[in-house]
C-alpha cells in the first residue's frame, strides 16, 4: 500500500511516522512545497519525497496542510477517486464546508478528530453505548490549553469556539449518541490581551442540550499554568466515569489531608516530582497513532469512516452556534445555523 502525505509540518510528521510504523503501508511518499522539509521528514520514515504539485498515483493521500490549502488540494485529489485523511477544519465557514462536502461527494474523507480515538474517551462511549453508565444524566468536558497563542496565531486561528472547543462539542456529540439541539456559550478575556485584540476569547464556557435532553457543560481556557488538561466525565444512573483524569493531569487536590498537591505529584530522593501533560500532542500522541491506523483500515475496506465530513461540519455548526450565543446572550437552536 502507496500513501502520500501531503505537508511536512508538525502534523506531515505525525502522519508520517504513525504510517511508517504501520506494517500494512509498504510506501510512504513525502511532499511539500519547501523540497528540503519534505526530503527530511522522508528520509527520517524511510520514504521518499516528490515535488509538490507533481502527486503519484497512491492508495490514499494524507492531507496535513493548512486550511485554505484543503479546496485547492481537494480539486487535485478528489478525481483520483481514492480515500483522504483530512485535517480539521475542513474550511472555516459552513459555506466553503459545504461546497468541499459536495465536491468531494462519492469520496471516503476522514476528517482529524483524534479524540474519537483516546482510549479513555472510547471507554466512556463503550460504557454509555452498552448500558453500563444506565441512563445518562450529563457529560461535561474540560478544555484548558497550557499556553495562550501567539498574535499572529490568534488573529488566524479562526477563534477560540472554532479552533479549540470544536473538539468538545464533536465529542459531546459522539459520546452522547446524539445531535446539538441548542448552544447557551459565554465568553470572556480574563488575562490575555492578544485575545481581545482580536475579537477572541481566552476563557469559553458552554452549555449544550442534546437532542436526546442530555445536558453537556464544557469548560475552556487558552492558558492553563500547570498544564494541558483535557478530561471528560460522563454521569449516569448506574455509574460515573472520567477520562483525562490520572497522576499526569495538571490539577492540584486541596482536600487530600497534606495541602494542596499535585494529583501525580510524588517524592524521588526527596524532591517532589510530577509529569503533568505539557501540550495538545503530549496528551493525545498515542490518539493520533490509533487515528492513523483507523485509516489504513478505511483505505483495506476494513471498517467505516469513523469521522466523516458531515460530522466536521456539524462540530463546525455548533462553533458558529456558540459564537452567536456568546455574541448575543441568548440561547442559540441548532435549526438557527442551519
């Protein structure tokens, strides 16, 4: 099996690596629109590199470029007819998302959203999909970045509902079963001007009504000084459960009878130790590693599209509908966005 993996930023390099190791991939071609970047990162997977602009024939293509890059590259890719993995977004409005859905009608496109594939996060969804959980009373979701962006990623980022916390709302749709019926968001600049200057927000919060009525609450900052502390609970009849939550996640415990510690902090020759999770890809890297082999799977005929565009777009939809809401101060339905 041939795939290409078009762009050798950070992400190129994960998707890179994961199909490298990845006994069922035979070939990995590199390609990039800086030719030295691209040559490196191929030599380090054992692939080759091929100018940009000049694709081979392949199995399946890996599209880990930026998004306004995603119509242009899907104009090229999209006749070949063969499966791509796709980073999220898809593009930043309803509109252009819309037009990629239908030009790409007919293709299999997985769309990133690694946290379908944290190991926690899928026992969760196992526990409420089996009946373990009994009925499912709510779920809320944390979403605290370790360190705020830059201004120039900021002015770019497509906004903090957008860019961060449509990862929460696509899990809160995928755990809970179920579509958004009805956004309630807030938001604020609590500490980072750059924000402001943006017409952004460093602190969000989120109440979500599922169409099924399950409740969901979600909690995000652009800064958090421990470090990146992504967690989901999900509450039930029968039980309750948590993923995210473990000896590295960066959250002191005030009631554990010897002062506020750290909940992984431990003694090592007499110094305090502690590992907190320091970033988005320390957190998730073995979820992108089971994303990546999710779509050799799809590329074998082995499984569905765990992440299609649809479901993008419905993240994206619900970004929009929690913009409006934090904008206007009011309750948002769903059937609103459209």
């Amino acid at each position: 099996m041939r795939i290409v993996v078009v762009g050798a930023g950070r992400m190129g390099a994960i998707r890179a690596e994961d199909l490298a190791a990845d006994g069922r991939v035979d070939e990995i071609v590199v390609t990039n629109r800086n030719p030295e970047r691209a040559a490196e990162l191929a030599a380090r997977v054992g692939g080759a590199a091929v100018p940009w602009g000049e694709w081979p024939d392949a199995d399946a293509y890996a599209v880990t470029t930026a998004t306004d890059t995603h119509a242009d590259l899907l104009e090229q890719f999209v006749p070949r007819g063969k499966p791509l993995l796709i980073e999220k977004p898809l593009a930043m409005t309803l509109e252009e998302t819309d037009a990629l859905i239908t030009r790409a009608e007919g293709i299999t496109m997985q769309v990133g959203f690694q946290r379908r594939f944290d190991a926690g996060l899928r026992r969760i969804k196992e526990a409420i999909e089996s009946g373990r959980l009994g009925t499912l009373y709510s779920l809320t979701l944390t979403a605290h970045d370790i360190a705020p962006g830059s201004p120039e990623f900021i002015a770019g980022s497509g906004g903090t509902f957008r860019d961060m916390l449509v990862h929460d709302l696509d899990q809160a749709r995928w755990l809970g079963g179920s579509d958004i019926a009805s956004v309630y968001a807030t938001g604020t600049v609590r500490h980072h001007p750059d924000y402001a200057a943006a017409g952004d927000y460093d602190v969000v919060t989120a109440h979500l009504t599922l169409a099924s009525g399950v409740p969901v609450l979600i909690s995000g900052t652009r800064h958090d000084p421990v470090g990146h502390d992504i967690r989901a609970e999900a509450f039930g009849s029968l039980d309750s459960m948590a993923a995210g939550l473990n000896p590295r996640t960066p959250l002191h415990a005030a009631d554990d009878g010897e002062g506020q510690r750290l909940l992984g902090a431990y003694l090592s020759d007499g110094e305090l130790e502690v590992d907190t999770y320091r970033g988005f890809m320390d957190r998730f890297r073995e979820a992108f590693t089971a994303e990546t082999s999710a779509f050799v799977d799809v590329v074998r005929g082995e499984r569905a599209n765990p992440c299609t565009p649809q479901d993008a777009r419905a993240a994206l939809a619900a970004a929009i509908a929690c913009e409006v809401s934090a904008r206007e101060g009011r309750v948002v339905g769903m059937a609103e966005i459209g």
